[in-house]
C-alpha cells in the first residue's frame, strides 16, 4: 500500500507524519512561524517535509483556517501571526511535486474520529480546544465541508455578546473565551504577562482558584457550543480534542456544566480516540478516499 505525508498545520504547531493504513508511522513537530510574511511559512514547511518526501508518494494537509480550493484564509488571522490568503496546496505541491490534498484541521480530525466508531452512521463532531476553538461534523455519513469550505467553523459562534472582541472580528465568539490563546490570555492578570494556557493548566492542576475560574469559564462556553450543535443537528455524540480539549479534568469540567442544561440538551461526551493525531490519520483518510 502507497503511504502518505499527512501534514498538521496549526496555530501553535506543525506536525508532519508517514501515515499507512491509518497508523502513525513517523512523526515530527515543529512551532508555527508567527509571521504575516508567507516566505517564512514556505521555508519552515520546506524544512519539515523535505526528509519524508523520497517514502511517500501522495500528500495531505490538514491546516487551521478556512480552506477553499487550496487556498487558505483565516478566520481568525492572530493564531497564524496575521498570515491570510495562503496558497497552501500550491506551495505544497511546489516543495513535493506530489499530488496533494488540503482540509481544515477540525475537520479533518471529525473524520478520523468517524473512522474509530463501530456503528455506523452516528451523527457526531469533533470540536478541537487549542490555539482556537474549532469543529467538524459528520452527518449521514458525510463529512460536512460546505460550499466555501467553512461548516464546522463552530468556535465562531456567539457564546457572550459582551464578550470579548474575537481575533475574527466579532465579539464574544466561542473562540475568544474557551480556547488556549483565551485562556492564556485571562491568565495574565494573575500569573505575569507571559501566561500561556499551559501555565494557567499548571496552576488549575494545583487548585490554585484564579485558574480554576478561567479553566471553568472555558469548559462551561464549550458545554453550551455542545448543547446548541445537539439543538441544531441531533449530535448524538463529541469527541473533544487539542491540548486544551485533552488536558486532565477539562473533559470532566465540560460534562459537568453540559450535565446542567435539560435533558433535551445531553449528548455523550469524550476525549478523542486518536487523542493530538486526530488530524493527521483524518487527512490521510480522506485523501485516500476522495482520490
Ligand atoms: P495547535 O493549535 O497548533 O493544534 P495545540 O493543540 O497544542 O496546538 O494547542 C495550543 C494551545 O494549547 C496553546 O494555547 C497552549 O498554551 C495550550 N496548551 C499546550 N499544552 C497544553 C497542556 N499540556 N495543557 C493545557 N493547555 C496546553
Ligand atoms: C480557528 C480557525 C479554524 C480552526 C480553529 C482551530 C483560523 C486560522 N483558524 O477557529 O479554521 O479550525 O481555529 O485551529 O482562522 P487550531 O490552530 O487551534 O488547531
Ligand atoms: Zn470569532
């Protein structure tokens, strides 16, 4: 069987892995560049495919961002340090001169998450928690793309209208309250102005209550986008994702505020079977299916 090079692009990391069979079989990582120069994109992904490109013989991208025909545009520009309007397939096609394919990060991982469930036909999404908030969806067996590559674009929806300004422009999105960049962020005021969502996560981990309040008010927007795609699609069941999403006890703190809402509302709730490689084995999947 061919094997591929199933590429990760997020705001906060690359992941670059051979995938056959829909098994990791070597996998690297580096930090995303923070630039709005797209040269500075082109090297560090020239960089870390270059060593695999003599094993494979097809390459699939799953990135952040909006991706239509190829192109990617941000939503939200701050995660990808301002860069937009990248020609993502044609600049991969360029550094492999291997026939590629591209999808958004989330939903790319929905369709690995798809692929581990034994019975058919649930309708599920995945929603990543991590640099952003981000979703896909799968519906009768289909993974839900949309005209202009944006369905599932979930972490853009309203969580507080006195929210926030969301890096998208809009105010109280999901976005700007649940994720990592969010939670980093709220964590300024009380761990120094270098407070990532990996610090506030040290001291949620200590119960130290500041972080406990910012981690809870995460959890708890998190719990309402699961309540309003159940409303909206009959969601029967989530798997949460991104380092956010698999850090100890947030699973835990999303069920629980989830547990609140009426009985209309529930749906079942767990950490993604293919855990940070969700994305990677989804797009290798996918290529392999859509070629
Ligand atoms: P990406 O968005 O590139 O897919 P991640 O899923 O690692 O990357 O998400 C990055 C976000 O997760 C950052 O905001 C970072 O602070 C936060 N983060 C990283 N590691 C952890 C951790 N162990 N626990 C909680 N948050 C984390
Ligand atoms: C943002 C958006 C989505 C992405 C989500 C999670 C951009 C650049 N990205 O909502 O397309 O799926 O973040 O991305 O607008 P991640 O970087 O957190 O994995
Ligand atoms: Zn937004």
């Amino acid at each position: 069987m061919s094997s591929c090079l199933a590429v990760d692009i997020g705001g906060t990391k690359i992941a670059a892995a051979v995938v056959e069979s829909g098994k990791v079989l070597r996998r690297h990582q580096i930090s995303t560049p923070s630039s709005t120069n797209p040269k500075e994109m082109d090297s560090a992904l020239k960089q870390l495919l270059t060593p695999f490109l003599n094993e494979v013989s097809t390459v699939a991208v799953a990135s952040t961002g909006i991706i239509n025909d190829g192109i990617l545009t941000a939503l939200n520009p701050r995660n990808l340090g301002g860069l937009n309007n990248y020609p993502l397939r044609s600049v991969i096609e360029a550094i492999s001169k291997k026939p590629t394919t591209v999808i958004n990060d989330a939903q790319a991982a929905a369709w690995a998450e798809y692929q581990t469930l034994e019975l058919n036909r649930v309708n599920m999404a995945f929603i990543t928690v991590s640099t952003g908030v981000g979703a896909g969806v799968v519906i009768n067996n289909d993974l839900l793309i949309g005209a202009n590559g944006i369905a599932g674009h979930a972490g853009h929806t309203l969580a507080d209208p006195n929210g926030p300004i969301c890096g998208c422009g809009r105010r109280g999105c999901v976005e700007s309250i649940a994720s990592g960049t969010a939670i980093g962020q709220a964590g300024k005021t009380f761990f120094g102005d270098d407070c990532t969502g990996e610090i506030v996560f040290k001291y949620f981990s200590q119960n130290d209550p500041n972080a406990i309040d910012i981690v809870n008010r995460s959890a708890r927007a998190i719990a309402h986008l699961i309540a309003d795609l159940k409303m909206v699609l009959d969601i029967e069941l989530v798997t949460l994702g991104g380092s956010v999403g698999l850090a100890p006890h947030y699973l835990d703190r999303v069920q629980h505020y989830l547990a609140q809402q009426p009985s209309p509302y529930q749906t079942k709730v767990q950490s993604a079977r293919c855990g940070a490689d969700a994305g990677l084995i989804g797009v290798a999947h996918w290529a392999s299916t859509t070629n």
